[in-house]
C-alpha cells in the first residue's frame, strides 16, 4: 500500500470516529502523490478519494478512487459550465487510474482541483451551526479572521470545486474554507498538517459557540413537556411505535429506530422546537437522510394515549399533504417521480425520537445525523439566527438527478427486507437454523431463548445491533412475553413475523408420565405459543401492515407414536392454534402457518438434552444411529436438518405463498401415517 494511502485511511478513520466531526457515510478526504506509471514506467500524479457513499470512519483501501490528477485537472478546460456541471461526474471514470476501487463521487473536483496535497471535507457540528447562521458570513470573520473564508451556498459539484480552487490560489494563508448551508473544508500540505487543520476549524467553531453563545437557545422549558420517567417512556415508546412505523410504511415498509437521549428530550420540551423543526435542515447529507422536516407531534407527554395515537394519524395525513405540495412547487418535467411522502424523523415530546429508513442501519442513521441538525440549530441559534438554505435549494439537492442515479444502482432487496422477525428458542437448533435463515433473507431479527448467553452468540453471528438483536425469554411467563415484544418494537419500529419455536420433550409411557412432566411441556408449547402469539399479534393489529406467525409444532401432533403422551398433546394443541389463529387473524391480514418436522436429531437442542437417548432407548437403537433410523423409516429416506426446517419457514414468510394461512407443511421426509389428509 502506498505511504501516502495509509496516512489517508488512518487520518479519514480518525476523522471519521467522532459524529461530531463528520456524519456517517458523509464527507470525503484525499491526498495526491506520485507513483510509477505500469504503462510508461514513468511517473504518475494520482488523487485517491473516499469514494461514492464510503464512510470514513471505516474507510480501507478498496473504498477510495483513484484518479490520474492531470487528467482530472485537464478537465476544467472542457467543463461546460454549471449548467451542465452534472456531467463531469460521469467525465470522472475518464480520470480513473488501474482496475478496481470505488466510483469517485460528487465532491472529487474539490479534492482534485485544490493545490493542496491533501483536502478534508467535513460537516462538523459546528461547522455547520457557523455556516447555517444568518450572518455566517461576519461569524466567520470575526472567528477566523483570513485563515478560514467564506464560500456562499452553491449545490456540491464541479463548480464548488473549482470556486474552493480559487479561494484556496487567492488566500494562500488560508486552511480552510466554511460553505455556506453545507460544512467546512480544509486542506495542508501533508496529512497531518490537514488533519490539524480540520480539527482546528472545528474546535475553534466549538470554542466561539461555548463562549458567545447565549443560554437556552431553544427557548424556555414547556410546562408539561418535560420527559418521562425512564421505565414510563419505554413503555409509551413501544405503544407508539407500530402506529408509527404502520404510518411511515405508508409508501414502502420501513424499520424503526428510537432513541430518548438527552439532546432530543432537551430540544422537544423547549419552546422554540416547532418551529425550528418546521425550518427543516440544511446540510445536503442531513436532509437527504432525514427528508425536509420532521412530524412533531403537538400534544404533552401525559396526553391519553388513545389521543396521541389520533393526533398522529391527523398529523401524518397533514404531512403527507404538505410534501406532496413541496414536490409540485418545485418538480420540473425531468424530475424524479416522487419517492414517498411519508416522514422520516417523529419527535414526541417527553417520549424520544422515531426514525425510519429501508433497514435497520439507515433508520439508525437517519436519527443520529438529526441529532447533529438538533446541535446545529441550537449552534446557530445560540449566537444568531438558524437559516437553512431554502426549499427550493434542497428539493434540487433531494431530486437530484445523480443522487436517483445513486439509488438506481443499489441492489435489489431480499425477500424478507424491512421485515422484523422474532424467533423462540433461537439459541440452539432449529430455532438458530431459522434466525439464521431469515436473516440471511434480509430480515432484522429478535433472538429470543431462556439462554441468555446462547441468544446473545446467535445474535452476534447474525451481524449484530443493525442485523440482531438477543433477548432472554421464558415463554411461560407472560410478563416476560409482554417484555420481549416490547424490546423487539423498541429495537426496530415494530413486528412482522414470529416463531414460536420454543419447546421441549419427555420421552415417558403413559404411566410413567407425571404431572409435572404433562404441566411443562404444556406450559413451553401449549401455553408459550398462546402467550406469544397474543402477544405478537397486538402489535401487528396495531401496525396494520399485516403479518406473519409461524408455529413449529411436529409431525407427532398428527401422528400418534408411543411413550410420548405429553409431548404429542402438546404439539396437537399447537396445531390447533394454528387453525383457530388463522381464521380469527386474517382479518387484519395476520397469515398463521404451521411446520410439522419429524426426526431432526444432528443439531436439535431438544434431543441433545435426553430426548435422543429416550426415543433411542424406545426404537432400540443406538444414539447416535437415531437420525439414520428415523430417515430409513421415511419414503424419501434422508434425515431432516434444523436447515430443512428453516427452509420451509421462509417458503411460508417469503412472499410467494401470500395467499396462504392455516396451512401446515410437513418437513418429515415423508411420513404417511402424518400426512395431513
């Protein structure tokens, strides 16, 4: 790797670490230097750049463009004018050095036409507070004298490149420059020097702000608007989010992110939120993630829940309203069709924030940069005025030809994106083989199990937070139900699809089988699937964007073997729940399917735990020949893995069966005396 890439990459990670300092996926650094043309043998001039929707706080090799610098340079001469300055984006690929790394972005000309060896673009707080001041022009002045100038509000381009070029050539005692509406951009002659530079700008922003800014920038403290308790909040939390995420997922389904930090329960219980939050945000990464504004809702915390739900319905219609008029004041006849009219950000004072986005991690992402735009306007109320650039500016930003271009080439969906699954007894065997299975498929899942630690290994597997989450469940216990659902709403927005996996089993003859052994069986299968599913389906009734359930029950709820009277009526009653669930839930466009298994020794938590030696000892056959015998005994004599289950739950959740509900599919390799009719 070249020297001058490794300083790149380390100073961009730094950069990169604090989302004060620059937004996830936002902002872009370069360095130039020489290397030997393979062509020529002689010596080549590049430019590598973080490239198109990299992130520089984990920012390698492979996501920077790499560019001849004289040949991008070469193209200021052919440069057509802002006008038509879209088209030097594709006029990049021209410039582009060897085989392989990212596609250069937007922002490259700022990079490449600057004579500086190497240039940060940031959006620091604030940076941004300075730059989306009223008179960020004389802020900027009387912070930093000639060191860091002023460059007006201009859309991110070709020509903002060139315009930095100029400032930087004319004011050769300048570091930097602030943008207007945007960031900051710095520049130094090695990437040490740059990176002071940068972190100069913003620290001596921050000192400005903590010294001359006024207190409570956001206005007095509302009566009645103050947050929650903490426990009081989760829970309104949770009861508000599938209302919400329903109304969100009014265009396409979204997943959900809530957070109650501190900066958001501040900035909702202050006077002056509204009305900031109605001026939107300005920086073109904040708002193109956050859409032009948020939906406030108008009522205090301790509002009746039935009222805040009705309220936010009114509200929602409202903003759909209002963004469809944004969208035909500023379409032109090349414009993008509209995208969707439904929010991003919800903030609900004394409660938190709700952000939405097409998976977990933009959705997250979505409410961290509105916690920078939070910082921003009280930076830029604190020593003047908040004045984003205005409507028109960021419709062109937001329809932005390249930026529908950019969301073109995003690959297609899985099958089960957007959707929040919730599996039973995930930490081990067919319950971690299905987790597995749906995430794989695309969906975000709760991986539930009475083993902490198991749940938590399976979560981490899955990818973690953005993919997985764990939560420790017994299905027996209603309140530890109630809690889990809730952890899954609170984890991403809402529910779509449940397993109940969870089970059990204790191979004893009827007289044999005690009480105890009939009540817990019974109570984790029977009972745990009531539990859940009544559970579960509040949540999808309250959403009203439909929704899966999927029981594992067994092909011994149809067929009748011997020395299992506990677990064969058990695994009958969750058949049955599948029938009367199926017909009273579809309705509201709730499916409810079942899978009937048979023989899943390799990998089955419920036969590593003395089912397989019990049901050996019954069949009269080693243990570990159990799952060859139970495949010999079949019509297509292969054994069943926790996989095969797996796969026949996403059949069911996939899509393609959408028309059907009450069903059950056996995964049995074929057992006659189960077949269902």
């Amino acid at each position: 790797m070249h020297s001058e890439v490794q300083a790149l990459i380390a100073r961009s990670n730094r950069l990169g670490a604090d989302p004060s300092t620059t937004n996830y996926a936002g902002g872009n650094t370069s360095s130039k230097g020489e290397t030997t043309d393979p062509v020529t043998g002689g010596p080549a001039e590049l430019l590598w750049v973080k490239g198109s929707g990299g992130d520089l706080g984990t920012l390698t090799e492979a996501g920077l463009a790499v560019l001849r610098l004289d040949r991008l340079r070469a193209l200021v001469d052919v440069y057509p004018g802002v006008e038509r300055e879209d088209e030097m984006v594709a006029a990049f690929d021209y410039c582009l050095h060897g085989r392989g790394g990212a596609a250069p972005s937007i922002d490259t000309a700022m990079h490449g036409l600057v004579d500086a060896a190497h240039v940060d673009h940031l959006h620091p707080d604030a940076g941004i507070a300075i730059a989306t001041a009223a008179d960020g022009p004389e802020l900027a002045k009387e912070i930093f004298g000639d060191r860091v100038l002023w460059i007006p509000w201009r859309r991110p381009g070709f020509q903002l490149g060139l315009d930095i070029a100029a400032v930087a050539k004319a004011n050769p005692q300048a570091i930097g420059v602030i943008l207007g509406g945007h960031g900051i951009t710095a520049w130094g002659a090695t990437s040490e020097e740059c990176e002071r530079h940068s972190r100069e700008i913003i620290r001596t922003a921050q000192a400005y702000l903590d010294e001359h800014g006024r207190a409570e920038p956001f206005g007095p403290l509302i009566p009645g608007y103050e947050p929650l308790p903490t426990e009081e909040r989760r829970a309104r939390a949770a009861a508000l989010a599938p209302v919400l995420r329903g109304l969100a997922s009014t265009d396409r389904p979204q997943v959900g992110h809530f957070t109650d930090s501190d900066v958001v329960l501040d900035f909702v219980a202050r006077e002056r939120h509204p009305a900031l939050a109605a001026l939107g945000t300005s920086c073109p990464d904040h708002f193109l993630r956050t859409k032009v504004r948020p939906l406030v809702l108008d009522l205090p915390p301790a509002a009746p829940l039935a009222d805040a739900v009705a309220r936010l319905k009114e509200l929602h219609a409202a903003y759909r309203d209002d963004y469809r008029a944004y969208y035909e004041r500023h379409a032109t006849g090349d414009s993008p069709p509209m995208r969707g009219a439904d929010p991003a950000i919800v903030l609900v004072p004394g409660v938190g924030m709700f952000s939405f986005g097409a998976n977990k991690q933009t959705a997250r992402v979505a409410g961290e940069f509105y916690v920078n735009a939070i910082n921003v306007m009280r930076g830029a109320e604190a020593v003047s005025r908040y004045a984003p650039i205005d409507e028109a500016e960021k419709f062109r930003i937001e329809y932005w030809a390249l930026e529908e271009a950019k969301l073109a080439r995003m690959p297609k969906p899985k099958p089960l994106a957007t959707r929040i699954a919730l599996v039973t007894g995930a930490g081990s065997g067919i319950g971690r083989a299905i987790a597995h299975r749906l995430a794989g498929e695309g969906a975000c899942v709760v991986v539930t199990d009475r083993d902490t630690a198991a749940a938590e290994t399976v979560a981490a597997e899955l990818g973690g937070p953005d993919v997985a989450v764990a939560v420790p469940l017994d299905v027996t216990d209603a309140g530890a139900v109630a809690a889990a659902v809730r952890a899954a709403v609170l984890a991403f927005g809402g529910l779509d699809l449940v397993v109940n996996n969870a089970g059990l089993s204790l191979s004893k003859s009827l007289l044999e089988t005690t009480e105890a052994d009939w009540d817990v069986q019974h109570d984790v299968m029977a009972k745990g699937s009531f539990l859940v599913s009544r559970e579960a389906a509040r949540v999808l009734i309250d959403q009203q964007m439909g929704g899966d359930i999927v029981y594992i029950a067994s092909k011994n709820s149809l067929f009748a073997g011997p020395n299992n009277v506990a677990y064969g009526a058990a695994k009958a009653d969750q058949a049955h729940q599948v029938r009367l669930l199926a017909a009273e839930l579809g309705g509201h466009g709730i499916r409810v399917n079942g899978v009937n298994p048979d023989g899943v020794v390799r990998g089955s938590g419920i036969f590593a735990a003395g089912w397989g030696a019990q049901r050996a000892a019954v069949y009269g056959v080693p243990e570990e020949k159990l799952g060859e015998f139970y495949a010999q005994r079949t019509l297509l004599k292969r054994e069943v893995l926790p996989e095969h289950v797996a796969n026949a739950v996403f059949v069911l959740t996939g899509g393609d069966l959408s028309h059907t509900t009450g069903l059950h599919v056996p995964v049995d390799a074929g057992v006659a005396a189960a077949f269902l009719r």
